[in-house]
C-alpha cells in the first residue's frame, strides 16, 4: 500500500492543532524521509500514519 501524504492544514484539522505547531514538532522531532518529504523547495507533505503514530506515541493525542 502506498503511503499517504497530507500537507500541514490537513494534518493540523485531524490532530487538532494549529499549523504552526506542527512546523515546530517538524524542526524538532521528526525526520525527514520518515515523517514528512520535500517534493520540491517550498512543499513539505506529512507521512500521515508515521506522524499519527508519533502522536499517539508520545501522548500528544488529546494535548495541545
């Protein structure tokens, strides 16, 4: 199965955070390659399972 991709407001709505957020974990949590790509300069597009899991791993499901 191919892996689904989904940019930050996308991701932002289904873990119900603001996208700014996610550029902050982004920078300090996850890697490249495994939680989010680069398709070109100015895209980054978000692993959506692999950035679901790391959610849920490290607690952040029901904080902000």
């Amino acid at each position: 199965m191919e892996p689904i991709y989904v940019g930050k407001r996308k991701l932002a709505k289904l873990v119900d955070y603001h996208p700014d957020s996610l550029k902050y974990i982004k920078r300090k949590s996850w890697v490249e390659g495994i939680h989010f790509i680069r398709p070109n300069k100015t895209t980054v597009r978000y692993h959506l399972k692999n950035c679901l899991d790391w959610f849920v791993k490290n607690n952040h499901s029901d904080s902000k």
